[in-house]
C-alpha cells in the first residue's frame, strides 16, 4: 500500500484514493498521502491539512509535507496560516495561534 501511495503523488486519477489513504493510522503511508494531496491540489484535502498544521503534536516531517501542500492546494489561506506558524512564540513549542 505504501508504494502505490507513493506512485499517486506522480500519477494522475487517484483523488478519491489519496483521500482515502489521508485517514491512514500508518505514519508512511499518511505522509505521503499528504504530499499526494499537494502535489495535486487536492482542495477536498485542505481541512486535513490545516488540522495537521493546527495540531502540535503532528510529527515534524509530516509537519513539513502539510506546510508543502497547504502552500499546493490554496496559497492565499496557506499564507495566513503559515504566518501564525512562523510567529509562533518558540522554536521548542508547537502550540500556535489559528486563524478561523
């Protein structure tokens, strides 16, 4: 399953599928799940992303994919976002301020 998640980040058709594959409990898969989501612009995808980049204890590298699709799938919101992310108080602290 993973390398097929893997392959719909390059091949069109499978939305429904990386969807799918976004509520995954294995961590790989997950991850690229999300850079599939980005990779395509898969706007079906954006509340998973801002959930992910909302919650502070989302892994770092699954972290860095959702700050990768969120500026993939809507740039003008992912902006916003991302600032909050960036202003956040500590490097060490995850806990961040969201936009509504």
């Amino acid at each position: 399953m993973l390398t097929a998640v893997f392959a719909m980040r390059w091949v069109r058709g499978f939305d429904n599928q990386i969807l799918a594959a976004l509520e995954s409990a294995d961590a790989n898969i997950h991850y690229e799940a999300v850079h599939a989501a980005g990779n395509w612009e898969l706007d079906a995808a954006w509340p998973h992303i801002v959930e992910l980049l909302n919650d502070p204890d989302t892994p770092k590298p699954l972290l860095l994919a959702a700050i990768g699709a969120a500026g993939s799938i809507r740039p003008a919101e992912a902006g916003m976002i991302l600032v909050d992310l960036a202003d956040s108080k500590t490097k060490t602290s995850r806990k961040r301020p969201t936009r509504p």
